[in-house]
C-alpha cells in the first residue's frame, strides 16, 4: 500500500473520530458510530448517512369513554365492606398519579364479566376486543401513513398482549386501508409494555436490509376487555393503572443526501437485555376467563439493579456519556417504575417528564404508551438545542428491558 493511500485511510478514520469542528464561526460534532450520523450546530444542517432508520410519522388514538380516576377508585373501594380496606384502596389509587383513562369497554359494568348472564370466557373478550380494536387501529394507521404511498410499505409489525386471534387486526388493517397484498405482516404478542420497543427494533431492521421500503409498527391494547370481578385487595393495584390506548409509527430509511426534517426521531442503537433471575417479575398469561398479566412486587428492585449498567453498556458502544443524552422516554408503567429507573441511573424524577405527563392521562397503556411518550416529545420546540439525544426504554416479561437510542430534530 503507498503512503497516499495510507495517508487517505487515517484522514477518512480522523473524519468519524469524536471531534468538535469550528467551521466559519460555528461548532459541529461528528460522532462515531455504526451508523455514523454528523450533527451539526443547526437543524437544517443535520445529515442522515445511508440507510439509517427514521421515525417519519406518529400517530396515536385512544378509545371514547373516559373514566376520572377518583370515580373508579370510589367504585372499587365499594367492592370492600371493611373500611380499612376501603381507606386501602383509595390510597392505592391515589398514589398511582394517573387522574384520568381511557376505555373501550366500561370496566365497572358488571355485564363485562357475564354476558347473557353466563360468566365471561376468553371467546367472548376475544369477540369483544376484536369488534372494539379494528376501528380505532384502523384510524391510527391511516393517520401514521398519511403521505405515505401504500405501495411502499414492505412490513406491518402489529403488537398486542390483549388479543390473540388470527386473521385479527393486522389483516382487518390490510383490508381496510387498501395496503398491498404483499405487505409482509409481524404480529408480536404477549412482549408485555415493550413490545413497541421490540417492534420498532424489527422495522428498523427491516428497513436497513430494504431502504427502498417502509415499515409500520401499529401496538393496540384494550385492557379494559380483561377486566374481571374484584376478588381481593391485589385485584385493586390492576384496576387502579391499566388503561387503552393505540400508536403507530412509521419507519423508512434515510440515505446520506437527505436532510432530517423537524419532529423525525433517527434511530441511533436499539437494545435488550434479559435481566437473570428476574421470571417471577412480569408474568403474563391466558386463563380460561381472559388475559391476565401479574406484576411480582419485586419489579421495582429488578429495575433499580438493572437498568443502569445495560444504558451505560449502550452509550459506552455509541461513544456516550449519561450527561450526553437530554431526553428519557421511560415507559410510564406507575410511579414505581418510573422512580426506580431514574433512581437506577441517578437522574431526578422529573427528567422523564414526558413519561409522567402521559401516565398521569392516560395510565398504564402497556405497550403503547411510549408510542405516547415519544409522540409528545417529537412535537416539542427547540429551546436552547435543535437537536435532542434519548434514550427510550420499556419493560417485557422475563424481566427483559428493549429500548432505543435516537436522535430528534426539534421543531
């Protein structure tokens, strides 16, 4: 090899190094990373290298019946006749933060739990949250792709832990929206509150192998499909945080001459991590009375151990530092959760204040509510930065963390 061509690789390697450049009076950084995105001092200025995945539209919906948190908690601390066990209840309601949720179905209704005066089976939750899911991730997904040619959508990642039944939704989506016949269809069941986070991991794969096409992640829970009668004081802690909800993201891939437009999330990494020991954390399974998912009291300590070393194994593989990022999109599962990971990663309760905003509305909408999360911090205005750095992370059975490391261009 000549000395010019030696000379040229170790200028090309300088040129993806850590470095701040001051070019004309302004300072740009270039990053190192696989793949390797230049950002630079100036939204317009954001260059996306080839074949990088991009979240180009959000959509989210939620179901028309509203239900304020202080009514259910009256509801369900009437199911007790001891009043200690009343005063229980309020309080595990009330620490929940949440103070309003969304439902298909009225959970309080006694004729959830028998139809035609037989007691409910997972045939008719399933029939029930098939009628109630096709139209709202109808309507959510012809949001998501509006703009979007039909043609170029490649694959449909369809999530869900609330209804298992094929053909389901995915297909009805297909039908209804008119989308090719050729699409290649995902469905991801019973990935818990992270299976958006295991979606959208998929898609950007997808993407990569097949820049030329696009991919959508569409998660519908329906919780309230699920609800069964109240038998003791645990069934309290699932009526007082699962809500319903839908999202969808729409995930192409960037070549190195576009520009990121405002509001795109580039995705940087994704990652997981199945954390040892953990079985007993989140469990969740089929009855033959429906779909129920159990949360082990001991998920709080599994999260505070956790999540620390696995965020800084990714930004140490992405040549980041923790004060490097200024957006954490946490799954918004309950206050515990969302306490004990920023208290894993030393960071005050208020730096996953977009995660606080969409539990405190919404509740716990289990995989689609960081859809919810990184919606709102999409549309956020620049204050003092352009372009933002997150981390956005959720919880599945196992216990295993799925998360993304990404990029948002300010609005």
């Amino acid at each position: 090899m000549s000395g010019c061509r030696v000379l040229a690789l170790r200028r090309l390697e300088d040129a993806f190094s850590i470095a701040r450049v001051r070019k004309n009076g302004s300072m740009s950084i270039v990053l190192d990373q696989a793949p390797r995105i230049h950002r630079a001092a100036h939204a317009r200025e954001y260059a996306i290298p080839p074949a990088v995945p991009v979240i180009e539209a959000i959509a989210t919906g939620t179901p028309g019946l509203v239900l304020d948190q202080a009514v259910a908690a009256e509801w369900m601390a009437g199911q007790f006749t001891d009043p200690a066990r009343q005063a229980q209840v309020r309080r595990i309601f009330r620490k929940t933060m949440i103070g309003s949720r969304r439902f298909a179905v009225d959970p309080l209704d006694p004729r959830i739990h028998a139809p035609n005066g037989e007691p409910a089976t997972i045939q008719d939750r399933m029939r029930l949250f098939y009628r109630h899911a096709v139209p709202l991730a109808v309507d959510v997904a012809r949001r998501a792709l509006d703009g979007t040619d039909p043609a170029d959508l490649g694959l449909l990642v369809f999530a869900t832990s609330t209804g298992v039944i094929a053909p389901g939704v995915d297909v009805a989506v297909v039908d209804n929206l008119g989308l090719p016949r050729s699409v290649a269809r995902l469905v991801v069941n019973f990935m818990g509150c992270a299976a958006a986070m295991n979606g959208i991991r998929a898609a950007s794969d997808f993407v990569r192998a097949n820049p030329g096409k696009k991919a959508m992640v569409l998660c519908i829970e329906l919780n309230s499909v699920h609800a069964v009668p109240v038998r003791d004081i645990g069934d309290a802690v699932t009526h007082s945080l699962f809500g319903d909800g839908c999202g969808a993201v729409v995930i192409g891939a960037k070549r190195g001459t576009e520009r990121a437009e405002p509001g795109m999330i580039v995705l940087r990494d994704t990652f997981t991590h199945l954390f040892e020991a953990t079985e007993d954390g989140i469990a969740v399974g089929v009855n033959h009375d429906g779909i129920t998912c159990e949360l082990s009291e001991n998920v709080p300590r599994y999260i505070y151990n956790g999540v620390a070393p696995v965020v800084a194994d990714v930004l140490r593989r992405n040549r980041l530092r923790q004060q490097d990022i200024d957006v954490w999109a946490i799954h918004p599962g309950g206050p515990k959760i969302l306490l004990e990971s920023a208290r894993s990663l030393g960071l005050p309760p208020e730096a996953a204040s977009a995660s606080w905003k969409v539990l405190g509305r919404y509740g716990n909408m289990s995989s689609v509510s960081l859809i919810f999360v990184l919606e709102r911090i999409a549309g956020e205005t620049a204050v003092n930065k352009p372009i933002s750095t997150g981390v956005a992370f959720s919880f599945a059975p196992g216990v295993t963390i799925e998360g993304l490391l990404f990029d948002v261009v300010r609005r």
